[in-house]
C-alpha cells in the first residue's frame, strides 16, 4: 500500500478508526474477498460519520483516485448479493 486514506481533521480518534476500517474492508474486497455483512456494517457506520453524498463522492473518489478500489462499486456488488456471502470485486 504506498497511498494514504482521505479523512477529515475534524473527525474524533474512533471516526477515523471506523473510516479506515471501511475503507479496509474494500480493499480487502478486490484483494481477497470479504464478509458482506462485515462490509455493510462498516459502511453504515461509514454513513453516520459521512452522511453527506456529496461528501461521501469526494471521500471515495480520493480514495479510488488513490487506491484504484471503488467504493461505490464494492457497495452496489454488496446490495445486489443480499445478506450473507462474500463480496469479491
């Protein structure tokens, strides 16, 4: 991994753990694959600290600038698999 996550500075400590842990479990999505449902809780909790959209495409749209995983495709390949399974991009 040679790139950084994008967060806020004016997120708390636990925050940024979340959000990181997030942006985590994409990566581990292309990688090697991942618990849907461990996906889906990161992201709601991703949601509560970004609930803004717009804020949310420019956060994932650094960090696919960045990283070259999506975030929103990961989410969408996760919607349409339904609960349980693995999400593997």
């Amino acid at each position: 991994m040679n790139y950084s996550y994008p967060i806020e500075e004016t997120w708390t400590k636990q925050e940024i753990i979340d959000v990181v842990n997030f942006y985590s479990l994409v990566e581990q999505a292309y990688e090697s694959g991942v618990k849907r449902d461990d996906l889906m809780l990161a992201y709601t909790r991703f949601k509560q600290i970004v609930p803004s959209k717009s804020e949310e495409k420019q956060l994932c749209g650094k960090f696919e600038k960045e990283s070259g995983y999506s975030c929103y495709r990961t989410i969408k390949k996760a919607n349409e698999a339904g609960t349980g399974g693995k999400i593997k991009m």
